[in-house]
C-alpha cells in the first residue's frame, strides 16, 4: 500500500475535526407569576445551562456550563439568549473559561442577545484566561427595544500570572454590537495580532498589566459614573468611566486576574443595582 502524504494531510485533518468540540444553547425567558420563568431551552454538544435558583424571584439565573473543559483551536460556540418583556434574567459561566493555544485553527463564540421592552438581563461570565499561541474569535450582537436593561461584561486575562505563564503571541479578536430599537449605539472591535505581550506592555493598550475588562451598561447615567468612580478610589488596578447618549462604559485594567476579579465585583455590583451571581464568590 502506498503511503500517499495527500492522503495523511487528509486523514489528518478528519481527525483533527472530530476531536472538536461544537456546543449550542439556546434559552429564552418570560414573565409569569410575578418572577422569571424559562420559555425554552435547547442544548448542543458540549454546552449546558443550569438554573440553580430554580423559578423562583424576580430574576431568573443561569448558569452556562462547558463539559469540553475548556476551548481549543477549531471549537465553535453558539449562545443565543432572549429575555422577555418585563422577565429578568443574569447569566453567568460555571467557572473561568480557558482558551487553549492553536496549532492553526481559530476558536470561534458566538453570543447574541435579545432583550424586550421592560426585561432585563445582565450578562456577568466570569474571566476568559487565554494561553500562549492562544487563536480566538469572538463576536457578541445585542438587540435591545425601549425600555430594555442591559449589563454586559466581559473580563480576558492573558496567561495565568500566578503559574508563571505568559502569553507572548497569539491572535485576539473580539467584535461587540448593541443596536436599541434597530439602531445601532455601541460598535467595538478589538484586536491584538501577533506579539501580544509586546502589545499589552505598551503605555496606551495596557501598560504591562494583563487583565482587562470592560462593562457597558444601557441605560445609564452620571449618577452610575459617581459611583463607579467611587469603586475605583479602592481598585487594585485602574477603572475608566464614561457616560454618553444614555449609557455607561466602564474600562478595567488589573496586575493579574486576581486584582481584575475584585474590581470587577464593585462595578458589576453597581451598574447591575444586584448581587453577583454566588458562582463570583467562590
């Protein structure tokens, strides 16, 4: 038999794709009852949603689960979640997400939120740790009508300070869209190519800290930038606030993802107006 490197290259590549995990969750929310309860829930893959207060309160809280511990080269996520009028919903991650380096292909997520007039959701996941030669693509579409809340955060910490890690190269790119009543008020793309350490130890991305974050919160006003400023008198690290055309935007850069994690408690507590999820306190 010959041993043909077209057909190893081939073989190769199958192998490599069936060892890559996909996971879906789609879940959606409604009033009733004078609280949250689930309208509909669909898991995929690796991907699972748990709703540890049950349908109890006010609030709905979910809790997004990757059984694939973890996120490598060729991983693709989707998450789409659509809180209801009036129904209020917190979505956090079982635990800190780790993105693995690539030997090529890119990781993808995918997060698309919808919220109706009068619901509220705040998307709180904890921190995505990225590794060495890490690859990853992320994008997150909002859709929000009238009188729909939103707090949204996102925390990435570049390699785990307190194992020595480092993360010198590698591909980061992370889109953000909000659109409130089909308009579109917030568009952030951000990427980091190649040298990423070199990158982060410049005076204008980060300064040679490595966690950052950001928290955008719809509506907001100046009151929520007095308070946020008041969090940063104490931060371990530093946190930036601005207000304009109805939202607020808090910056957040940290040491280590330590620091970035205390920080991130204050501002989330208040733009949100509520307790972090219990899964943030352990």
């Amino acid at each position: 038999m010959i041993d043909s490197p077209t057909l190893n290259a081939s073989r190769h590549e199958e192998i490599f794709a069936a060892n890559r995990a996909l996971g879906h969750v789609v879940l959606s929310v409604k009033a009733a009852a004078g609280g949250s309860r689930r309208e509909r829930v669909h898991e995929a893959g690796s991907l699972r949603v748990r709703f540890p207060n049950g349908e109890g309160g006010r609030a709905l809280d979910a809790v997004i689960v990757n059984t694939a511990g973890g996120i490598a080269g060729g991983d693709r996520f989707d998450i789409e979640v659509a809180v209801g009028g009036n129904a209020a919903l917190t979505v956090t991650t079982a635990a800190a997400e780790k993105v693995y380096r690539s030997l090529g292909p890119e990781a993808e997520i995918s997060v698309k939120l919808d919220v109706a007039a009068g619901g509220f959701l705040a998307w709180l996941p904890q921190e995505t740790i990225l590794f060495d030669r890490v690859r990853l693509r992320r994008t997150i579409d909002v859709t929000l009508r009238r009188d729909a809340k939103l707090v949204l955060l996102e925390a990435v910490v570049f390699g785990r300070s307190a194992m020595g890690e480092t993360v010198r190269d590698g591909r980061l790119f992370d889109r953000w869209r909000v659109r409130v009543a089909g308009e579109l008020v917030f568009a952030e793309t951000i990427r980091l190519d190649g040298a990423i350490a070199d990158h982060l130890a410049e005076r204008a991305v980060a300064r040679d800290s490595v966690a950052v974050a950001s928290v955008l919160a719809i509506p907001g006003n100046e009151a929520d930038v007095a308070a946020v400023r008041a969090e940063a008198d104490n931060a371990a690290g530093e946190i930036g606030v601005s207000c304009w055309n109805g939202l607020v935007l808090a910056r957040l850069v940290a040491p280590d993802g330590a620091a970035l994690r205390r920080d991130l408690a204050g501002v989330a507590t208040v733009l949100s107006g509520r307790a972090l999820p219990r899964l943030w306190l352990n």
